[in-house]
C-alpha cells in the first residue's frame, strides 16, 4: 500500500518531563488535600490527656475518631462520643474537645441516686465504669436533640451533670479503634451497659413515678 503523496508524515513528540520539584509540590499538594477530606469527613485520630474515662480509656491512649456513623444514624445509648465545647463549657474558657459516654438519649428522663443511674425509671447496667457515682443528680430530662454525657470514671469526670446537655451538632464522632499502645489495641466495645435493665424490685425503683 503506498502513502498518498499529499500525505505528510506524522512526527513523533515526547512530552518534556516535568520538573521534579513540580511533581514532588504536586504530590505533597494532593496528600494534604487528602489528609484534609478524610480528617473533616471521615476519620481522624485523637488523644486522651486525662483519667475521665477511665478503665475504659486510659491517659494517652490513642484513638481512631470515627465520623460517618452519625451521618446515617441517630447516636445510641453507650457510645464514646467525641464532641466540641459547648456553649456553657465555652463560658467557663474551654477550647478542646472532650471525650464522654452518652447516656441520656433526646427525652430520656435521668436520674443518679444512690450510686445508680436510672434511666427513664429503669437501672441502667454500667460494668464500664470506675466507681459507682458519689452524687446525686436529677431527675432531669433531656431535650430534643440534645445528649447526655457522663465519663466512664463518674467521681472524676467533668461531664454533664455539672454543665449540662451535648447538642448533637457538637459531636466530632464516635471512638471507634484504640491503636496506641498496641498491647490494648482494638474495636472499643460500645455495647456495654448499652439498654437499661429493669430492676428486680421495682418498689426500690423510686424513679417510675416520674412523669
């Protein structure tokens, strides 16, 4: 087959390649870019600088932040939530974040009496915490949208019975893995304690004649 004569070859060009310091800004550009997305939307990792939560969580564990979760559906009893100041904790000057246990779910009605907390009049199962709570608190009612939030070390925790409720759009997310140290690496378990239990006695209940 012979080429037409009006036909001009085709000549073949070799992109000039780019110079490296170009490509390693781009590299570095496009990871930030990344690291961002998925530090706002998807996950990010944190720290514990205090004893709050303990046994659960011990000081300086690291933690895996979770944030999607509550995107598809409404926080549950038992969750280690991560959330930002309120506007009563950012009346007393705190920036950081804090890291509790919802206990109180929108129109749970919550009380804490004789080292119980009772949950809408029933005993809620707690063999995460500490010590059994040295006060009183309640009964309270928690409204719509908003959460309760109490640490797992109840006597030394600075949590919402003193200053009140979290509403939900100051949760960051939900502690999902603990990765540091690796001798306690893992899942946390948020099923614990998750649904009150009914006391055996209700006469001891002193809470079912809440309205």
């Amino acid at each position: 087959m012979t080429r037409s004569l009006d036909q001009k070859p085709v000549k073949t060009t070799h992109p000039q390649p780019e110079n490296p310091w170009v490509e390693a800004a781009k590299t570095i550009i496009t990871a930030g870019v990344l690291a961002f997305g998925i530090r706002t939307f998807v996950a990010e990792a944190r720290y514990i600088p205090s004893s709050s939560m303990e046994p659960t969580l011990q000081i300086n564990d690291r933690l895996i932040i979770e944030k999607i979760s509550y995107h598809l559906h409404d926080p549950k009893r038992g969750d280690v939530v991560v959330f930002n100041p309120t506007d009563a904790l950012k009346a007393k000057n705190f920036k950081d974040a804090f890291i509790k246990r919802i206990i109180g779910l929108p129109g749970d009605t919550i009380k804490i009496s004789n080292g119980i907390v009772y949950v809408n009049g029933d005993k809620l199962s707690e063999d995460y915490i500490a010590q059994k709570p040295d006060y009183e608190y309640g009964p309270a009612k928690v409204p719509e949208g908003q959460y309760l939030v109490l640490g797992d070390n109840r006597n030394n925790s600075y949590d919402s019975h003193y200053w009140g409720f979290v509403p939900k759009e100051k949760f960051v997310g939900r502690a999902f893995v603990r990765f540091w140290p690796f001798n306690r690496l893992g899942v946390l378990d948020h099923e614990s304690g998750e649904q009150p239990t009914p006391l055996k006695d209700p006469s001891t209940n002193t809470v079912k004649s809440l309205k």
